[in-house]
C-alpha cells in the first residue's frame, strides 16, 4: 500500500508544560513538570457518571448555551493519574478545556467511555467492541492487537479519503515524515485511523559524574575503547576519593531484552558492534527486508565485551534481574559513575546531592562505533493511535479540533505559550511567562493540566529544537522556548541535555519497522523465543555460558519459529509500505 497520508510530530518543547511524546509506561516528559498531581477523587467520580453517559447517536448537534448549534463528539480516554484535579463543579466532560472548545469551535467533547489503567482501559474498549454498546465516535487504542480486532470487526471507519480532503496541511506534513506509524492501520490499501501525535521520543544521552572524571583527570568517552577504560577506573581508582572500592562504572537494565527505549539502557553498547541490527527491534536489511536485530552477528561480539565487564566487576552485577528505575537507583545512590538515558531522567537522579553533595552531573553524547558511525537506540513515534465509529460523519470537525490542539505546538494561535493562562502557564505583571505553578501569581496547588483533558493522553508535540535553538541563542518566543530557556537557569544539566538531544534525535533513533499484530507463528512461538533470547543473554554476560552459546541460539532461534517469523512479518511489510 503506497498510500499513506502522514505527517510527524518534532520532540516536546517543554519539559513544563508539554506532555509530548513518551513511552506509555510511564516514561513522558511529564518527568519534569512541576504542576503535575494525581488526580484522584473529582476523576475516580467522573469515571462512573461520564462512562454511562452514552450519547444515543455519533456526532450528534445539540442546542449550544446562547442557542448556537454544538456539535457532540464522543470520546473514550483513558484516565491519566497525573491529570490534575477539576475545580469545585468541573469534571471530565465538564472543565476548561471542553469549554474552550465549545466557545473557539462548537464542538462538545463528551467522553462516554472512560478507563483507569491501561488494563482496564483495554478491557471496556474490548466490552464496547463486542458488546451491545455503542463506541464512541473516537477513541484510542494502545495496542497493535487491539487495532487488528477493530479493523476486523467493521465497526472502524475507513479514513484514507478524509485524510486527503480534511487533515490540515501542518498536520500532513508531520504524519508524511512517519509513515511507519500508519502500518498497523493499514489493511488492503485502506488505512483506519491516525497516530496520536507522531512525534520522535528524546534521544538518550550518556549522563556521567562530571566529578569523577575531574578527580580521575579523565575525559568522557567517544568509543567503546574508552567507555572501557571510564568504567575501570571509575571500578577501581577511588573515583570518589573516600579509600573503599564502593563504585563501579555503568548501570542498566536487563530484565526486557537490553533494550529499553527509556532509561539505564545498554543498547548503544550493543549498537557499536551491530550498528542499526540492535536487540528487540526490526530494520529494513539492504535489501529492503525486515531482520531482527537479537540475532545479528555484532550483538555476538557486544555480549562478549560484557561479560569481561561482568566478571571484572565493571558494571551492575545484578542488572539481568533489574528493572530501569531500580538500576537508576544505583547512579543515585552513588554507587555508579555511567547511565544512559533521556534528558529528563537526570532530574531523576539528582537526589545523588543529597548523599553525596559534591556529586556533579553531566550530559554527553553516545558512543559511536569503532568506524565514527554513531551508535542508535530505539525510538517510539507516537503515543497509541486514534479510530474512529463507522458511522461517524464528523472527520471535517474533528481535524480542525485536533490542528487546534496542535497550536500549542506550534506555538501558534489560541495557544503561543499553553492552553490556559493559570494552569499550565501564567503571565505576571511584569510580562513574565512562567510554568512552575508555585510561581504563578497567586500560586497554584494541584493544577489542572488542560492538555490531558482532551482526546488525547498527553499534550500534542512536535519535532523542535527549542533548547538547541535557545543554547545557541536564539531568543524565546513560544512556551517551548521560554520554557526551555526557563530551564537553563533552573535545571542547566537537564537543559544542556536536551539541547543535545535536540540535535542529534534524527541522527541516532530508529522506530521499530515492526508494528502490527503478532503473526500466525509468533502467536505460538514469540514468548518461548523471547524467553530463549533473554536467558542466552543474561547467561553470556553472567558468565554462565561461552560466547559460542550465541551461535546456538540463533540456530534456535531459526528453527523454531523465527524464519517462519521473519516470513510472516516481511510478507506483512511488502503489505503495507
């Protein structure tokens, strides 16, 4: 299918206020917000009046407060816990969002279908599906399966047409830049729905104490070589000057294939051997064919590296049992000079200061291969999809809701610094823009956080530079900029690593080319070969296989099931590209 109408969504601008792309466990730069709070009891009470109240018809019009005519869409959504709280007599259909869009647009957004965590999200959108239930007019889905059994059912609308005849220019042009994203709605040359906010995740970064290399007089490093030499020393040279052999050099996650996407992530050790071939992921081969990257020869060569690392005692010994943020703690404990992750992860950490105050971190690029190649990492481009009812007839309304949700973006429009002035942004007397609610004039405890209150989980994004763009000078004029800059005085090492990320995200991530739902074999197969891939792994780094056990797993992993596999997963590729 050579129709694909697609446009992409650039990296978050701010860390404040913008949601932005993030991995749906949890790992959004909501990280570094500082108005997020749960929202508990005025949600938990909206779950239940707002996910019975089911409009009879889709896209139905209804009498408007001044007697104009107002348009009802009804939505799903899942509930986000960092929503923020309603206003005394706000709840989810009733807020300021949804009032703004009644007053800019004429919609009324009504979610009739509501979910807490993504399990139970999954399960009443499923109830709905095959249930006597109507399905909203729009909703979104957060998995390839769950898509696949829509498209199935024919309760989904075919949107192709009105992605040619209604999506907005600034939206086709981010959606063409992935058009990846549009692969698990694709089917027999028809295409059932869009990506929420397309967009390129942060690029990770090498995030390293800067006072351990001043006091080892080491520089950061480029290559694996020096990593090496960086992590012994950082083992076995007293990096922090207190007599005990206590530290070691690099910390990460093994327990999801080493790959993690998000943070305390090895992969790009893995990639200075198997260059775009990295473990979990799927990648066009030269010859246009999809291959997956655990079974290339160089992850052979990595998995040898280290477990020399390993059994020297170089790196986390229990990582293979570990999860992301159990292997940060080691960074911030003070036990671990190295981790690698996305920019916002170093507000994570900081509590290093409180243990070790004179602890100084710092933002440095990847490693690159031994050939100057630079080392990748998996991207994710966009958070879960949106489908719409068959029987929707409103996709000329609902675009030019969504390219109003993008101002914010773009800063443009309704929304040049936010959504609403005393909520996720504020403007003082004097001018000032600013986004830390506890500076707002009066200050603001547990604001509601507009962008989550929409059809989407989390504020649209697109693909910016606005920290490099305000590093190299340039002066503030959206939210995104001003934010950004705002954090060069606040935060000035996660500012200076998203800079870098900023530049270098199309260089260095890659999304998996994989994205449908699982084929007739990995139904019966994936989970043992899974299972087998992350055991050979752990066992070659633990030391309790040879290297030659890599060979043996590749052979195994061919033969029981994985060429069927890749058979399946290239004839579905050939269908959709």
């Amino acid at each position: 299918m050579k129709r694909r109408k697609a446009i992409l969504c650039m990296v978050l601008a701010s860390v404040m206020v913008f949601s932005g792309c993030g991995k749906m466990d949890g790992g959004s730069s909501d990280q570094g917000s500082s108005s997020a709070s749960e929202s508990s009891e005025s949600s938990e009470s909206s779950d239940s009046s707002s996910a019975s109240e089911s409009t009879e018809s889709t896209g139905t019009e209804d009498a408007g407060n001044a007697g104009d005519s107002l348009l009802t869409i009804t939505i799903a959504k899942q509930l986000d816990e960092n929503a923020g709280r309603y206003a005394e007599g706000d709840d989810i259909n009733n807020n300021p969002m949804t009032r703004l869009a009644e007053e800019k647009l004429g919609i009324k957004m009504e979610t009739t279908l509501l979910g807490g965590d993504a399990g139970n999200y999954d399960t009443k959108l499923r109830l709905a599906l095959t249930g006597s239930e109507d399905l909203p007019d729009v909703f979104p889905v957060y998995g390839t399966q769950m898509i696949s059994d829509m498209i199935e059912s024919g309760r989904v609308k075919d949107i192709t047409e009105d992605i040619e005849n209604y999506m907005p220019d600034r939206l086709k042009e981010i959606y063409d830049k992935y058009p990846e994203t549009f692969y698990p709605l694709t089917k027999d040359g028809k295409i059932y729905g869009i990506a929420c906010s397309p967009c390129l995740t942060d690029e990770q970064v090498m995030v390293i104490r800067q006072d351990w290399l001043d006091n080892l007089g080491l520089e950061a490093p480029t290559n694996m070589d020096e990593f090496e030499a960086v992590i012994k020393a950082f083992t076995e040279d007293d990096p922090d000057g207190n007599g005990q052999k206590d530290t070691y050099g690099f910390t990460y996650a093994g327990d999801s294939i080493y790959n993690t996407g998000w943070v305390a992530d090895p992969v790009n050790l893995f990639s200075a051997y198997s260059g775009k071939n990295i473990p979990g992921m799927w990648y066009e081969d030269e010859n246009g064919d999809l291959m997956y990257g655990s079974i290339h020869e160089g992850n052979k060569k990595a998995l040898e590296r280290m477990a020399q690392w390993h059994a020297n005692g170089w790196i986390f010994q229990e990582a293979a049992a570990t999860g992301a943020w159990d292997a940060m703690m080691q960074f911030t404990e003070g036990k671990a000079g190295i981790f690698i992750g996305r920019p916002w992860a170093i507000g994570s950490v900081r509590d290093v200061t409180s243990v070790h105050p004179d602890a100084v971190m710092k933002a440095y690029p990847n490693i690159r291969q031994d050939n100057g190649e630079p080392t990748y990492q998996t991207a994710q481009v966009n958070d879960g999809w949106l489908m719409f009812n068959a029987d929707f007839d409103h996709m000329e309304e609902f675009f030019k809701y969504y390219d109003w949700l993008y101002d914010v973006a773009f800063g443009t429009g309704d929304f040049q610094y936010g959504y609403i002035q005393d909520l996720d942004y504020d403007i003082l007397d004097d001018g000032t823009v600013v986004f830390d609610s506890a500076l707002f004039d009066p200050p603001v405890t547990d604001p509601f956080m507009p962008g989550k209150s929409t059809v989407l989980k989390n504020t649209p994004a697109v693909d910016g530079t606005a920290w490099a763009d305000v590093a190299n000078g340039k002066t503030p004029e959206t939210g995104a900029e001003i934010s950004a800059a705002a954090s060069f005085e606040t935060a000035p090492d996660m500012a200076e690593g998203f800079a870098l990320a900023n530049v270098k995200n199309s260089e260095e991530l890659l999304s998996n080319l994989f994205n449908a739902a699982p084929t007739e074999t990995m139904k019966k197969s994936w989970e043992q070969l899974q299972t087998m891939e992350k055991q050979v792994y752990t066992n070659i780094i633990y030391g309790n296989e040879s290297i030659d056990a890599f060979d043996k797993f590749v052979e195994d992993w061919k033969a029981q099931g994985g060429d069927q596999i890749t058979q399946e997963v290239n004839e579905w590729y050939q269908s959709v590209k």
